[in-house]
C-alpha cells in the first residue's frame, strides 16, 4: 500500500479525480479523518468534501503510472 495526499477544490475535480481513478483494477481509498471511502465513488468522496485534504491509499506497488495520472491532484 502507498499513500498520498490529494486536494480537491470542487466537484468538477471530483468527478475528473473519479474518472482518472476508476481506470486502474487496484484498490483506491480515500481517508479523511476516520472516514474512509472507495475513490472510484463519486458519491463517496463527494461526501467526504472539498476543501481540504483527503489520504489516498493506493493497494498496489506499481504506483508511477497512477502518480502520474493523478498528479493535478496530488498535494505535499
């Protein structure tokens, strides 16, 4: 499991951040606080919010192609 941290401002990120996701056939999670979500569910990471950071768990270990997929989203 790899871990990083994306920040969405809207809901047009967020549907664009579900798009990207759902792409790949690994295990994506968002955390945020003690929540936890699929972040292939717009639903769900709509419900987690905008506006601030969220953790993303990413269960695979080749994670450079999804890094670079994401990369408008990923924040230090």
């Amino acid at each position: 499991m790899k871990e990083l941290q994306v920040y969405f401002e809207g809901k047009d990120e967020v549907v664009d951040f579900v798009n990207r996701v759902s792409k790949y056939a690994c295990e994506v999670d968002l955390r945020v606080g003690r929540f936890v979500v699929d972040a292939k569910s717009i639903l769900g990471v709509l419900g987690i919010g905008t506006g601030k950071k969220a953790k993303m768990q990413v269960f695979t270990d080749n994670i450079d192609m999804i890094k670079k997929d994401l990369a408008p989203f990923i924040v230090a």
